[in-house]
C-alpha cells in the first residue's frame, strides 16, 4: 500500500499533481474539507454533528475529524493506497495520523511537500484569479492565506523531516518536470513495497504450480530460472547456446550467466506487485547475488515459503511426472531424480539455513491437494 501526504502552500500547483498521481497510482483522494462537505451533505452522524458545531460558529474537532479519516479508508479496501491532501496541519493531527495508519497496519511512506517563494505563488494565484472567478483571488487574501501556511502548517513537516520521511520538491518548474521528480520519489517507494516471495522445498515439492497461482492471484512476475534457461535455449540467443555449450560438456554454466538473465528479468518487468522466485537462489553464492540485485532495485524479501513433503512422496510425483509431457530432464530415471535431491541437501538446505537466520521462513505441509496447498500459502503471505 502506499500512502502519501501532499503539502504545498496555495499555488504550488497541488491539486494538479494529486489528480496525476490519484490516477497513475490507484491512489484514493483524501482531503478533509472534502469529507466534512460530503458528510454533512449525505447527513451522516458524523455529518450532522459537524454542521451543528459548523452552524454554531466552532471548529470543527479532531475527534470527527479521525472518525471520517477512518470511515473513509475501511470504505475503500480495494485501492492501492491513500494520497491525504493537506492532512496532517497540526502536531495533534500528526500524531493521530500516526495512530491511525498503525490501527490500520500500514503506514505513511513519505511526506511530498512542493515548494514555492510566496511572490511567486502570489503571482499564479493572482493570474488564476482573471479566469476562476474566485473572490478569494486576490492579493490580500492571497497573501494572508500564504501567511497562515508558512506560520501554521510549515512547523509540522519538521516532524516528518525528523522520521526521514520529507522530500522537498521545486515546484516552480512547469507541470511536466515537477510530476517527473514527484514520480521519481513514489517509483522509490513502490519499489520498497513489492512483494518478492522465495519458494523453497525438494524438487516434486509443487513449487512451481503454486507459485505461478500466487503470480496470477497477487500480480506478481513469476521467475523460474530453469524455464528462463529453457527459453533462452529454445531462442538461441547467446546466453542460450552458452549454456547449452556448457551443458554438452556435462558442466553447469558460471553463476554470471544466470545473474543476466534475472537482472534482465527485473529491469524489463513493469507494473507488477512484485517477484515471486523458484530454483533460485539455489546455492550461497546465488542467494548473495539475489540480494544485492533486490537492493540495488531499492527493494528487499519479503516472504519465505518452504513447501514440505517427505522426500519418498516428492519421489514419487517426480516418477509420476516423467510419464507426462511436463517432464523435466531429470525425472527421466530414479539416479537423476536422486542427484536432484542430493544436491538440494548439499547446496539448497545451506541457503535455507542462512536465511533462517534473517528471516521468518514460513514452513507450509505440501502433501495435500493443490487447492489446500494455495490455501496454506495463501494464508502465510495475507498474514505477513
């Protein structure tokens, strides 16, 4: 989920770059004026306590405020995020903000605050004021209203400068330029947020099903390296006949060959939720490659599943394959399938060992039927 605060004073140019982000990011709009205004005209509870307090010539509290913030999200459980317009103004506000994403188990990802020298603003508000029609388009109230932001909100982003999480935009450019440095921020974001699942467990384990049910079912890039290779062989392409130059001699290619073809992978891929991987890593070597090609993307793990099966039933899938045209090279006789095992207890376990010590590694019983299997996994991953 990403969550996002917009801040910028009157003629920053606000509104326009939350209408281009809203729809890029299938961000849901919240602004407080907004829902205090929808409330009270649906003549909700919380609405009509607003419109008496309003009526009576008070502010309206905090406390309703928090209240539609809240009815507002558990009302939209679908979007991918929340871009809060001029939410938090005050240090209360900050706080409950806090208190709020936490109740909801996510949390605020960064505080994008477009800044621009008051004569400046000054000046495009008194140009939108020949069009808008607006009575509050001139310079007086203009420049009272500019007063009031620096003097009230401005101190507030000082607690968001604390935690790390303000970026300043110059937002004096033209609309094209500040929308590419406001995107380049939430790409960072974004990236931090993907889902990236490691399946582990024997070969015959099901790894490969279940993950390509969980790609489709989260929107994430499946990545086999074994079906990567297979591709690249089939296609001829220079990796391809590298490895199959490699595999005639009975050697396995150098760890840099598969590095290439999962750099490829997660540079080429766009618009997914994240990378679910299976067969790799395989080795130390091969984890340690795959966590630095995940930081250098700005992104880490995010979940390990195991797949349990007792070593003589994943034998037996793997004999049951081979009758089928599915088959890999090694379910083809009982030594390859041995070999297969072999080397996940020699290279493969020490991997998992390592990350154990790193991570929470989600052990899931495999020996049920498919549908059971996604279920159990399904649940891990929801739960994380």
């Amino acid at each position: 989920m990403l969550n996002i605060a917009l801040f910028g004073p009157p003629g920053a140019g606000k509104g326009t770059q939350a209408d281009l982000l809203i729809e890029k990011y299938n961000l849901h709009y919240i602004s407080t004026g907004d829902l205090l205004r929808k409330e009270i005209a649906d003549a909700t509870k919380l609405g009509l306590q607003a419109k008496n307090i309003i009526a009576e010539g008070g502010l309206v509290s905090d406390e309703i405020i928090v209240q539609i913030i809240e009815k507002t999200i558990n009302e939209n459980p679908h979007t991918d995020g929340f871009l809060f317009d001029g939410f938090p103004r005050t240090y209360v506000q900050a706080y409950i903000l806090s208190g709020l994403m936490i109740k909801l188990h996510t949390s605020l990802n960064c505080l994008i605050s477009l800044e621009l020298g008051e004569e400046l603003a000054v000046q495009r508000l008194l140009e939108r004021g020949k069009t808008s029609g607006r009575s509050d388009d001139n310079e007086e109230v203009i420049r009272n209203r500019l007063r009031e932001y620096y003097d009230k909100t401005l101190p507030v982003l000082q607690i968001y400068k604390n935690k790390g999480i303000y970026v300043g935009i110059d937002s004096q450019n033209n609309i094209e330029q500040v929308h590419a440095d406001v995107d380049k921020v939430l790409q960072s974001e974004v990236k931090k947020n993907l889902l990236n699942i490691i399946m582990f467990g024997l070969p015959g384990a099901g790894r490969g099903d279940q993950g390509l049910a969980l790609a489709k079912k989260y929107g994430l890039q499946y990545i086999s390296l074994g079906t990567l290779i297979e591709e690249e062989i089939r296609n001829e392409t220079e990796i391809g006949l590298r490895v199959k130059q490699y595999r005639e001699k009975g050697l396995l290619a150098p760890d840099e060959v598969f590095v290439q073809l999962i750099e490829q992978k997660l540079e080429n891929t766009k618009g997914v939720n994240g990378f679910i991987f299976k067969g790799f890593p395989r080795t130390l070597v091969q984890s340690y490659i795959l966590d630095g090609m995940l930081q250098q993307h700005g992104s880490g793990i995010t979940k390990i599943i195991e797949i349990e099966v007792p070593a003589l039933e994943a034998i037996r899938r793997l004999n049951a394959r081979s009758k089928t045209k599915y088959a890999k090279a090694y379910d083809m006789s009982t030594e390859n399938i041995l070999n297969r095992m072999h080397e996940h207890e020699i290279k493969t376990i020490p991997v998992i060992e390592k990350y154990r010590l790193l991570y929470e590694i989600k052990k899931v019983d495999g020996t049920g039927t498919f549908e059971e299997v996604l279920e159990l996994i399904t649940n891990e991953i929801e739960n994380r």
